[in-house]
C-alpha cells in the first residue's frame, strides 16, 4: 500500500517536471521578445503577413510563430499549480515512517 503512495508521489513528481518546463518555454519567448523589444526601434517581427519593416530596422527579429495566446499561458500555469497541488496532496497520503530516503516537495 505505501509502495503506490510512493509510486503516486514519483509519478506526480515527474507530472510538476513536464507542467514546469511548459511554463519555462513561455517564460523564456517573453524574456527573449522583452529584452528585443528595450530597443524596440531596431526590431522586426516575421511572420506577420504583409507588414514590412525598413532594411535599418532589422537588427533583432522575433517570429510571430513563437508567440502564444494568453489563455494557453494562463492554462500552462493552471496546470503547474495544479500539479503543485497534486504532489503536496501525494507527498501528505505517504505516511511519514514511509517517507525515508524521499526528497520532500517544494513548499
């Protein structure tokens, strides 16, 4: 019985990984696109159809096609809270004689 408790724990473990690097790879397209954009009069943005940019402003690109919408941010970080949830929930179902040699969660 604690040994599923344990596997619970593992795999919810491995769930907050995935849901993290999911928010991570947003973080770092908005990171990226706001130190572009501190010089935002040298920027171009592609993949944007037919809006032009003039040759003395294509310095720094940012392609629209890495850009994302709010609600799939806002969903990734639902997700990652959720998930943050699941692990305390999963971590608090093991019984404590059963948690030896397990790394606690991040409070």
């Amino acid at each position: 019985m604690a040994e599923d408790k344990i596997r619970r724990y593992q795999e919810a473990l491995r769930e907050l990984e995935v849901a993290t690097r999911n928010v991570e790879k947003y973080v770092a397209t908005i990171t990226d696109v706001s130190e572009k954009l501190q010089n935002w009069d040298r920027v171009v943005i592609s993949n944007v159809g037919d809006i032009g940019f003039p040759p003395e402003a294509h310095v720094k690109s940012i392609n629209a096609d890495d850009w994302f919408t709010a609600i799939q941010l806002a969903e990734a970080l639902s997700n990652w809270h959720k998930v943050c949830h699941e692990v305390r929930n999963a971590w608090n179902a093991i019984p404590s004689e059963n948690r030896m040699g397990l790394q606690p969660p991040e409070s």
